[in-house]
C-alpha cells in the first residue's frame, strides 16, 4: 500500500552520512557546552551535559537521516 514510499535505495553512501553527522554533532556539542556554560556557570558540568546530551542525538541523527535516505516522498522520479 505504501511501498511507493519507501521502495528505493538510499540516495547516499552509509560512509557520507556518517562523515555528515559527525560534523554536524561536533557543531552542535560546541554550541551546547557554550550554552550549558552560560547557564550553569560551571565547566565541568557543561562539558558532562554536552557530551551526554550530543552521544544521544548523534545516533539518533543517524538513525533519522539514514531512514529518510529511503523516503522517496518529494523526491522527483528524474534524478
């Protein structure tokens, strides 16, 4: 019934959205340890709160980009 939504290969290499996410988390762990600091006051706690929290959404950033690498929602049938 929704086959035509999620029938096609990924549009990207495995390794591709890996080196992506990675990025992307070292990104957002210097923003969240900046804003834990400010908030907090303290570095140690800022450091603890940016790692845990970036561990947990780099995975499930993975998992989320990796699973709408397999949507073929809006994606024109010509590329």
């Amino acid at each position: 019934m929704l086959r035509w939504l999620a029938s096609r290969s990924p549009r990207q290499a495995r390794l591709r959205a890996i080196t992506k996410t990675l990025c992307y988390r070292l990104f957002m762990l210097l923003i969240t340890i900046t804003v834990a600091w400010l908030v907090v006051g303290n570095v140690g706690d800022a450091l603890n709160i940016g790692v845990v929290t970036n561990v947990v959404k780099t995975v499930t950033y993975y998992a989320y980009e990796r699973l709408w690498d397999h949507i073929a929602w809006g994606i024109s049938s010509t590329d």
